[in-house]
C-alpha cells in the first residue's frame, strides 16, 4: 500500500500520494471542523489506482493559526494558493462544506478537470435547514450570532452526519475534528452564491438518503443547477469517507474518472446521464 506523505502546502498541513503524472491530480478538500486526514482511506484507494493525490487542512487546524475570525472567503483563499503551488491540471473533490470551495474555485480557475462533490452543501440563497439536522442548527445558532467558534457535539453528529458510521469509528474521528468559526457558519447560513454558469468542467455529485444534514433532494438541487451527474446511496449518509462500504462510491468514481482521464464528455456518459439517477451497485441501492 502507498504510503500517504505528511507535507506542507502554502504552509498548511496535507498528505500527498505519488501516482502516474500522466493521470489527472486529485485534490481532496475537507468540510466543517474536518482535516485532511480523514481523507486517508480515499487517497490510499485513488493512489493504488495510479491518480496522485493531494489533501490540505485549512487555516485553524495542526497549530497553524486559529479559527477565530475566519470566513468562508479565507477558506476559499488557502484552496487557491495551494491550486498555485500544486501548479498542474486538477479534479478537485470536496465533501460538504468542501463541494462548495471546490465550486468556487471553479468559477475561476482555469486549470480544472473535473469537480467531485460528496454531500454537497447547498448554494445560493438562505434556505430553510431539513429538520433531520435541527439539533445540530440550534447547537451552531450561538455561533452564528456571535461569531465564536464551536464544535458540535459527538451526539449532534452522531444523530445528523454519521447514524451509519461504526461507535469507534466515530468516536475516533471526532476526537481529531476542530472547532469551527462562527463567522464561516454564519456565512453558510446566509449563503454561498455561485455563478454556475462560469463552470464548464465535468461534474460528479454523490449523496446518501440517510444524510441528515445535505440530504438527497438538495444534492439533487445542486446536480441539477450544474448539469451534473449525480448518484444516490440508499445505505450512506453524510460521512462517506470512512463509514460501512466506503469503497462502493469509489468504485463509481473511479469509472467516471476514465471517462474525463480519456478526454471523453463526461456529461454525456451513458451510463448515469446527466442529474438522474441513483447508483445500480451493489449496499441495497435501487435504481
């Protein structure tokens, strides 16, 4: 198995994975109080497949500045100048608040191949939160109003983002998750705009029906306003990256990777047309 590197990226912490250069990079962005490793078990499966893999922490995280004061705009910044410092053509792949950094990113950057937006955090105007996530909404609401960084508790989570996720799994991944700012969720709360129509790369988007906090009918949104393809799992939910049959969606990755690695239009690919249908693998998923 390839040994995932800890490095530096612009100053911030990330792991990097060797692959063929002649493949398309892989940058793996986080979401909210998250690291780049728990992005591990993703670049151990894409490196072994010969894709180089990258992943970066952002700002407030390792003991590299705090997150007090940050705002969705600082986020977008750290992506960018480690886009300059990787200096290469990317697919970028975002989780949660993630897909939306990687969308942003992509209004202007010239140098992307291809997004992968895992459970994608809604863009655009303020919208009303599924009540599946409302503990998690009144825990953050002090935040929000103050600005003061937070962590959600293990039990919000547990309840919202990760019902499938093995006990110690989780236990384990929360202890190494952050605060994060207030100001950063108050910006998601207001909404993050995109100009969608500035992104012309190939877009792929997975949700789980059983994510509480970006559930299958806002992936759907955010497909749709895309053009992009999109696959639903019935037995995911928020935290795909390292819950029960992680490597199914991956599988599917992987397949639609080909089709943007050989230069095909990944728009058109017949297997899975354009915002429509659920994934045919197997984990109890129904077209």
């Amino acid at each position: 198995m390839t040994e995932v590197m800890s490095i530096k990226l612009a100053g911030l912490p990330a792991g990097f994975c060797p692959g063929n250069p002649a493949k398309p990079a892989l940058l793996f962005l986080h979401g909210m109080m998250s690291r780049w490793q728990h992005f591990d078990q993703y670049m151990h499966y894409f490196s072994s497949r010969d894709y180089p893999c990258w992943s970066v922490s952002l700002r407030g995280r390792d003991g590299i500045t705090s997150v007090a004061g940050v705002r969705f705009g600082d986020y977008l910044n750290d992506v960018e100048t480690v886009m300059e410092i990787v200096d290469r053509p990317v697919i970028l792949v975002g989780h949660s608040l993630g897909a939306l950094l990687a969308l942003k990113t992509a209004e202007t950057a010239l140098d992307i191949r291809g997004l992968i937006l895992i459970a994608p955090a809604p863009i655009g105007h303020l919208r009303r939160p599924p009540l599946s996530a409302l503990r998690l909404f009144v825990e953050g609401a002090p935040a929000v109003l103050t600005g003061r960084s937070t962590k959600f508790s293990l039990a919000a989570l547990a309840e919202a983002a990760m019902p499938l996720v093995a006990p110690e799994v989780r236990n384990r991944t929360y202890s190494t998750m952050v605060p994060e700012s207030g100001l950063l969720l108050r910006d998601l709360a207001l909404g993050v705009p995109v100009a969608t129509d500035r992104i012309s790369c190939p877009v792929l988007c997975l949700s789980g029906k059983r994510d509480g906090i970006c559930p299958p009918w806002l992936a759907s949104a955010v497909a749709k306003q895309l053009r992009a393809t999109s696959l639903t799992y019935e037995d995911h939910d928020h935290w795909f990256l390292n819950e029960p049959g992680w490597e199914e969606p991956c599988a599917d990755v992987c397949e639609w990777l080909s089709k943007v690695d050989g230069g095909s239009e990944a728009h058109s690919w017949s297997r899975w047309p354009a915002h429509s249908r659920t994934s045919a693998r197997p984990l109890g998923i129904t077209r």
